[in-house]
C-alpha cells in the first residue's frame, strides 16, 4: 500500500504540470491573436435614394383663366390673339437608376373636364433656367393637349431645376380655335367650365 501510493504521486504531479503549461499556453496564444495591428477597418453601407417628383409654381396661383375676347364690332370673330398664360414654372428633382431606367419623362394630360367645343389648348416648355444642376430634360416643343398624356420634358437624369418661379421650365399656354372647318360653329358658351392638367414625372 505504502509502496503504491509513492508510485503514482509523481503522476499526478505531472497530470498538475501539464495541465497548467497547457492553460499558460491558450493564454498566451489568446493575447498574442487579440493584439492591436497598426491598421484596421469597418464597413459602411452608403444608400442613395431614388427620386421623381415634380411641382407648379406660380407667383400668382396656378389656377389660369383663359378665354377669347368677344367682338365689339358686328361681322368680327372671337378674338383670341391674347389669349396665353406663362406664369407657371415646372420644377422637378430626380435620381435615376441608369441599369434599370436611364432617363425620365414628364407627360401632361388634361385629367378632368373637356375643352370647350371648336377650341384647343397647346402648351410650350421652354427651355431650362434657373438655379438647380444635373442633367436636365429637354423640352418636346409644343403639345396640343388631350386627355391622353404627352410628353412634354423627356431625356431628365439625376438633377434638380431649383425651386419656385424662374426654376426649371416655364409653361406656356395657348388658348386657339380649333384647326378644321366647323370649329367656329361648334363654339357653345353653355361650354364655359373648368378643366385640370395633370404633370407626371415617369421612368422611361
């Protein structure tokens, strides 16, 4: 018993003695991988937003009063010689995805109410101006409007016109007898009423 208990006591001493060279080893290991380098990094997720909105302004309102000039004079015509508007600004931002849509659009419709019978209406976009940066769309020329919608700016990129009056595009419209013969008959003015012309911002 005596001779037993001596034989297995170096044993556990050893067992002690690796067991804490061992655990001396995984702290040193441990401290050696958490050391700070002279360099090091994070990531950042940069978002850019798409946008598309459009906007009239005016410094008088954008609600227009239109119509010919009744004849003083037996035997004369309306006269609708004087009959345009350019107080409206259209003003746009936008942010396009060029691998899904390259370019953007404005389309104008007339979305309520009809025109008076023997009239039509045309509107003109001018050409830029004003405070904004980008690439900016560019006018189509005149439209005769309709209740199908027309494009009227075309090839906009990422850019803003800048705000209010004297940004952007300005809108010219025309108030004319209608083209055809039978437009000057068919003037009624039971027709008197007011129409909305609607401006949309749409990827191409």
């Amino acid at each position: 018993m005596f001779a037993l208990s001596i034989f297995q006591q170096p044993k556990i001493e050893n067992m002690k003695t690796l067991a804490t060279l061992t655990f001396v080893g995984i702290l040193f290991t441990s401290a050696v991988m958490a050391q700070d380098v002279d360099n090091d990094n994070h990531d950042m997720q940069l978002d850019v937003p798409s946008v598309a909105i459009v906007d009239l302004e005016s410094a008088t309102g954008t609600t227009i009063y239109l119509g010919p000039t009744a004849p003083t004079e037996a035997g004369n015509p309306l006269d609708f010689s004087s009959q345009t508007n350019s107080g409206i600004w259209l003003n746009y931002s936008s942010v396009k995805s060029t691998s899904q849509f390259p370019t953007r659009d404005i389309e104008v419709a007339i979305t309520s109410g009809p025109l008076p019978n023997g009239m039509s209406l045309t509107v003109l976009a001018s050409s830029y101006s004003g405070g904004g940066d980008g690439a900016m769309g560019n006018p189509t020329g005149p439209v005769t409007l309709s209740n199908a919608p027309q494009a009227i700016i075309n090839g906009i990129g990422s850019c803003y016109t800048g705000d209010g009056v004297n940004n952007g595009h300005n809108l010219i419209y025309t108030l004319n007898l209608a083209g055809g013969a039978g437009s000057y008959a068919a003037i009624d003015s039971d027709n008197s009423n007011t129409i909305q012309i609607t401006y949309t911002i749409s990827d191409n």
